[in-house]
C-alpha cells in the first residue's frame, strides 16, 4: 500500500511503465491460460475419451476448464483495474507537479510525505518582500494546504478503488505470481523498494536524473522525526543547513563523520553542526580504518545509499548514483547499524558486532568481499563495471578468470598509474578496459558491478582490499529490473566516452 508516509513522493515519482509491465504480464497470463484451455478443449475431443463408458472420464475436464475460465476473467479484470490506477495516478503526478510550481513561486516546498515547509518564514524573510511578493506569499499560504490535501486524497481514494475493484475480480491466485494481488498493487504503482538515480554529467536517456543530491535534500527537507547521516566526505553548506533546519523543528538529527581520513576537512561542519542543534560524533578508527559509507535515513522509512560524498566541488564532474531504498528490512538494518556506529559499538572484531544485511545490504568488513566475488564468479556473459579503480589482486583474479571462460568484461575507470600492475593482467586477459583522463570533463567515482542485465551492486564500496576489509561501507545488491536496467545504461554510456587502455603500448594514453 502507498501508506500516509511518502504519498506525496509516489504520486510525483509514480511511473507508468510500472502498471504497463504489469499489464503486460497480465496479457501474456491471459493468452497462456487461454491457450492451455484451448489445448484441453481439443483433448477432450480425441477418441479415447469419447465412447459408451467415458463420460466419467470426459466429465473429469469440466473442473480445470471451469477453473482456466475463472483464473482468465480474474486476470483481465485485474489488468482494467491496473489501468484505471494507472491513468488516476498519472492525471494526479501532472496535478502535483503544478502544485509544487505554485509552491516554489511563493518560497514554499512540499515534502515527500505532503508536509509543507515555509523557506521565508523559516529564513525570516517574510517581512522584506515587496507587496506583489507578499500578496503572492500570503495567497499560497492560505491555498496550498487545501491542494495538497486534494492530491493526496484523490490518491488514497485512487488506491482503494483498485484494491477493492482486484478483490472484487475473482480468484486471484493464478495471477498472484505476477507481483499484482490486491495487496501489492499500490506498491508497484507507487514503486519499488529501490529507486535508482544517477548523479554527475553525461546522464544518459532512459535514467533517473538527479544533480546536486537534490534528492537527498528533499529526503531530509520531509524528515519528520529523525535524520541519520554517515558520510565520509562532508563539506556542503546546503546539506548541513538542511540538517540544522530539521533539527530546529524538532527533528532529532543524528551524525557520524569519518576520523580516520576526512577529519581536518569535515571539522567545520563537524563544529556548525554540533552548534546547531544536530548530533555529530567521529568515526571509531579503532574499528574501522575509515568510515567511507555514505547513507542518510530519514523517519526509519528511506535510505539514501550513495557512491559520492557531500562535497560541492565534485558535483558536476563526478559519476555517482544515489539508490532510494524503503525495503523495510533494508531500512531497519540500516538503522541498526548507525545506532551502533554512533556510539562506536559496531565494530565486529573489537565488538563482535555483526550489521543485519535487510534484503539487499552488502556491508564492509564483514561480507562485501565474499559479495563481490560471488557476483563476479556467476556471471555468464557479461560484467559492466563503474569503478574509481580496481586495485586488488584478489578482485583482478577474479575478472580475469570470468573473461578466460567467456565472458564479456567492460570495466570504466580513472586514469592511476598507480593501478596498472593490475590493469595490465586485466587487459592481456581480454577485459575491456576504458579510461577517463584526470583532466577530463568527468570523474568516474561509482562503484558498481553489473552481472549479466540481470543483477548488480551499487554503494560506497571501492574495489581495494582496504575497502572490502577494513573500512565500514555499505552497497546494495539487487535484481531489481529498473535498479540495473539504470546502471547498465549508465555504465555503457561512460565506457564509450573513456579511451582504450593499452599496456605499455602508448603511455601517453595511458
């Protein structure tokens, strides 16, 4: 179900290829079921059932024939009622966006579960407005709640017509297995658990986009009742004020910054932030070389997973993705972990602490390695990969053993001389190695894998054995179709905009 939190981020966000997919599946249940009917049909028809004495065992088709009819009416009910949704649905993501447009016109935003922040009462600024201005402000103010109010209800009255009408169309449980029972509509029409972003230049057609962590602003901009931050690089003026300004309403923000390498340049908003009504502690280098995860966890409902740090200076040349997970299990884990790390507990050979992995949590030190290995060792034909670097002999092992039984290796990285005693053993084994210069337009700062279109890991996890082993990180890994469809696109685009890397061949190139 869409559920009061969030309503408003899955009416804005909803995607109709969603309920098109579903629909799809519908379609492909519906001709399988009549086609097996069909073929019932002409069965019963052959000589061996007909005749003095068969009628007992003719009669036997009857059941399975009243059962296909019934399981065929239930799945083309099921995929009118999807359609209806779908079209309520995308006439109320238009009716949103027009809404926001309002809002933003006066100095108001509207948070991802229908909250309104006021930016000019909050900053002060109401009083300095000229009279348009004001008469502006003051008209939205009255307005807006009452059109964000009708949104919502519209799309909780959507839901409940498509729950009720899937209910109404019959025996469900042929189609039960196509993710679409009543009880799921809501949450495919509204989204998946995970929700993939690509940050950086040269976003290709057919993604997500985002810039700026614009959806992590707006993930901390609807915080309720608590936000929780581990990052390792931090050094945004407009990610730390909107951490101040969910603690002065009364947000509880908790933060955990990286000692071990970040803290001369993290100190500033270390000390803003601690003067400001937010939580922030360093890091325990006694259980972790560095802390290099990068998560933000608002109201213990979404997860905000990233490859890239809070720092300006790199958004608008570093390749990043942001992985939006509500998966409850994911989310709770997720929790958990922070809590220990906050009050540095969650070490698991100075502790014994163990993080919970939720459905789709990779964790360094703990499991990542083995992860990673996994993914790469199952791979049939193809790995794409995104990474800062490759720079461990264990990780080159394994690429170059998946490209020796056949498989098509594309890795992307930045240029780094100080990695090429691997890259060499990568190329002469016929991985596909493409680089970025250090001067060029982008930086390759993800750290994903991607196995056959099928399934991938995406997080904060670089491919070095100190990163695997030692640091506290965290990556997601997931099958999810638009999750991987998005890093695949993405990964595809960056290699053919890098050049080849060729061992000792040209230098200059290299």
């Amino acid at each position: 179900m869409m559920g009061d939190n969030g309503l408003w981020g899955a009416v804005k966000n909803f995607d109709p290829s969603v309920a098109e997919r579903i629909q799809s599946a519908f379609a492909d249940r519906s001709a399988g079921l009549s086609g097996f009917g069909g073929k019932l049909v002409a069965a019963r028809q052959l000589p061996g059932w007909q005749g003095p004495g068969k009628e007992a065992a003719s009669g036997s088709f009857v059941e399975p024939l009243g059962y296909l009819a019934e399981a065929r009416s239930a799945t083309e009910q099921a995929d009118a009622k999807v359609g209806d949704f779908a079209e309520a649905m995308g006439r109320l993501r238009a009716r949103a966006v027009e809404v926001e447009a309002m809002a933003q016109s006066a100095g108001f935003s509207v948070g991802a579960d229908g909250s309104i922040r006021d930016s000019y009462a909050l900053a002060g600024l109401v009083g300095s407005l000229s009279p348009a201005d004001r008469a502006r402000y003051e008209q939205v103010r009255v307005e807006l709640p009452a059109e964000v109010s009708a949104v919502l209800a519209q799309a909780k009255e959507a839901e409940s017509r498509a729950v009720a009408g899937l209910r109404a169309a019959g025996n469900l449980a042929a189609v039960r297995q196509l993710g679409a029972a009543a009880s799921q509509l809501a949450a495919e029409g509204s989204g998946d658990d995970l929700v993939l972003y690509v940050e950086g230049p040269h976003q290709p057609d057919g993604v997500n986009h985002d810039s700026n962590w614009q959806q992590v602003l707006k993930l901390i901009d609807g915080a309720q009742k608590s936000v929780d931050v581990t990052m390792y690089g931090f050094t945004d003026p407009a990610i730390r004020d909107a951490l101040v300004d969910a603690a002065a309403r009364g947000v509880k923000v908790r933060v955990v910054l990286d000692k071990g390498g970040q803290q001369k340049k993290d100190q500033p908003v270390f000390d803003y932030l601690n003067s400001h009504g937010v939580q922030a502690v360093w890091s325990s280098t006694d259980d972790f070389r560095f802390t290099h995860q990068k998560t933000v966890t608002v109201d213990g409902e979404t997860s905000a997973v990233m490859t890239g740090n809070f720092d300006p200076e790199y958004y608008d040349t570093a390749r990043d993705f942001v992985v939006l997970d509500t998966n409850k299990r994911d989310v709770a884990a997720i929790q958990d972990v922070f809590n220990h790390d906050f009050v540095g507990t969650g070490g698991t050979k100075t502790d014994g602490y163990t993080p919970p992995t939720g459905d789709n949590l990779v964790w360094s030190p703990t499991n990542a390695q083995g992860k990673i290995f996994a993914l790469i060792d199952g791979a049939k034909h193809t790995l794409s990969l995104d990474q800062q670097y490759v720079a461990s002999q264990d990780i080159t092992d394994h690429l170059v053993a998946a490209a020796q039984r056949g498989v098509d290796v594309q890795v992307t990285m930045v240029n780094n001389p100080s990695y090429y005693k691997y890259w060499d053993q990568l190329a002469a084994a016929g991985v596909d190695v493409h680089l970025y210069g250090r001067n060029a337009d982008m930086y390759i700062h993800a750290k994903n894998i991607v196995a056959d279109n099928t399934s991938a890991l995406v997080g904060s996890i670089n491919l070095s054995d100190n990163s695997m082993l030692n640091n506290r990180e965290l990556a997601v890994a997931t099958d999810d179709l638009d999750v991987v469809a998005g890093l695949e696109t993405t990964n595809a685009s960056d290699f053919v905009g890098g050049y080849e890397y060729r061992p000792a061949a040209s230098d200059s190139k290299r």
